[in-house]
C-alpha cells in the first residue's frame, strides 16, 4: 500500500527498529523487494535513484513504483534516491514519488540549506516528506574506481540541527563512515558511533544511513540500536545477481536467458529477506 515516508519512518523510530531502503533499477529488482516486503510483512523504502536514470526513464521508475506499490499489503512509500537538481525532483513528485531525496552535501552549507529548502517547499505543498543529507557520505553508486576517490565528511551535531531547523528536511542522511559501494579489501568499516549517539540525541528527525552494501550486519545492528532508522542499500544486489545467475549459468549449463534472470532474482530476493529480517528484529 502506497504509504508516506513519514508515517513509515516514525513508526520505525518509536519501535526502535530499521527501516530498509533498496534500489530498484528495473522492474524485476522492483518486484523483488516488494514481493519480500509483503512475504515479512515489512515496511520499506522502494527507492530509484537518479544516477539510474540511463536503465530507466523516471516515467517508467514512477509506474512501475506506483503499481508495485499499490500491489501490496505493506507499507511502501515510492522514494527518489539523491535526486541531483529542483527539475527532475519536481518531475519525480508530479510522477507520483511520494518521497523524495535532495543530495546536496557536497555543497557548503549555505548553499545546501538553499537548495534543500527549494526542495521542501515544493515538496510539502504537494504532502511529499523530504529527506536531506549534511556531512557527505563518499563514493558513488556508479564506479568502483570514482568509489574509492571520493571522501566522506563526517556530519557535526551543530551543523545537523541548524541543517533541519532551516530546511524544515523530514528526515536527513549522516556521514559517520560509511561509503556507497565496495570497500576496500571487503573489510566493514569502522563507524563513529560517538557522533551516531551525539546526533540522534540533538536531531529531531529520523536519520538516514547511506551506503549499507559490506557495512556489516553487526555495524548495521548497531547503528539501528543507537539512532538510524533508514538504512540505504543498494551494491549487494547487484553482486548477488551476478553471482545468482553466473552459478546457475556454470552448473546448470543454461541456455535459455529467461532461467538466468529467473536465478539473477532469487539473488535480489536473498539480500533483500536479510536486510529486512536483520533490521527489523
Ligand atoms: P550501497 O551501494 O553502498 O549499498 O549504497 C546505497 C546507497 O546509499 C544508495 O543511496
């Protein structure tokens, strides 16, 4: 059931359990998750991203959204991944995105709060909740190599309260050591937990933790327990495809393409049981 960000994340927050947020990139990964979301019962954040936006028009990313979402029995908000500019989150919430993302944290403040605050305005007048990111969290979802190059800049308790005071921002994205992507070495990051506990006790909103894929299950936990609500998730569901279908492709010996994407599937569906079944008890 196509269901507000807001409600979503406040329920999660107040129960003190995580709230998963993958992103889809076709139909298949689409369906995926909220088949699964259904099977657990479990709310999420069914995200598109805008740096997929060469996979899929943000048309087809709406329709196939709204249909997914209306499909079901669990709560699902139609969320716009870091959207990059005011014109195509404009578009994103006259589509039907009823949540939408506004990544302008590798701006300076001022500027951050401008656009951020272009954004709610929109946004709200149309019951659209908005989330916002402070601090940067490194690496991109797109390459491996850009990943590893791009820094992170850890979120501070003082610019995080300003931050959402100014932009009235529903809920807002931290950096406290994760990255988006692979790390280096398949090694879990080392996370500030310090400055988690600092933030969720100064931020009035729910917090976001961006790149979940090989943070670890342990760190994952941890963050929950001491503040995040929303964990972004996206990496491993492309690796497990792979590795689904090129199994199936070496030990089945499959000719038809169909039974490839069928095994690319269950690789999505696995990740996304364990996420939700992790963060949710
Ligand atoms: P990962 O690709 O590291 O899981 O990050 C996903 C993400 O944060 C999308 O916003």
């Amino acid at each position: 059931m196509l269901t507000r960000t807001k409600e979503i994340l406040t329920e999660a927050k107040k129960n003190h359990y995580g709230i998963v947020a993958p992103d889809f990139w076709d139909l298949n990964s689409a369906r995926d998750y909220v088949r699964i979301a259904e099977e657990l019962n479990a709310p999420i954040l069914l995200s598109f991203a805008q740096a997929h936006k060469h996979l899929i028009s943000l048309e087809e990313a709406a329709a196939v959204g709204r249909l997914m979402a209306e499909s079901v029995k669990a709560p699902i908000a139609l969320h716009l991944d870091h959207g990059e500019d005011f014109d195509y989150i404009r578009r994103a919430i006259d589509l039907g995105f009823n949540s939408v993302m506004i990544d302008a944290s590798m701006h300076e403040f001022k500027e951050n709060v401008r656009l951020t605050k272009e954004v709610v305005d929109y946004a709200h007048a149309k019951g659209v909740d908005v989330e916002a990111e402070i601090g940067h969290v490194g690496g991109t979802t797109e390459s491996p190599t850009e990943m590893e190059s791009v820094a992170n800049v850890y979120t501070t308790v003082e610019e995080a309260t300003a931050f959402v005071e100014q932009t009235g921002a529903d809920s807002l994205a931290v950096s406290i050591g994760t990255s988006h992507g692979v790390y280096k070495n398949n090694k879990n990051p080392e996370l500030n937990f310090q400055r988690l506990q600092e933030l969720a006790a100064n931020v009035p909103v729910p917090l976001v933790l961006h790149g979940g894929s090989g943070t670890g299950d342990d760190n994952l936990k941890r963050c929950v327990r001491e503040g995040i609500t929303k964990v972004n998730v996206f990496t491993e569901f492309t690796t497990a495809a792979l590795a689904h279908a090129a199994k199936a492709v070496r030990e089945e010996q499959l000719k038809s393409y169909m039974r490839v994407q069928q095994a690319a599937d269950e690789g999505i569906r696995s990740v996304i049981s364990h996420y939700i079944n992790l963060l949710t008890k």
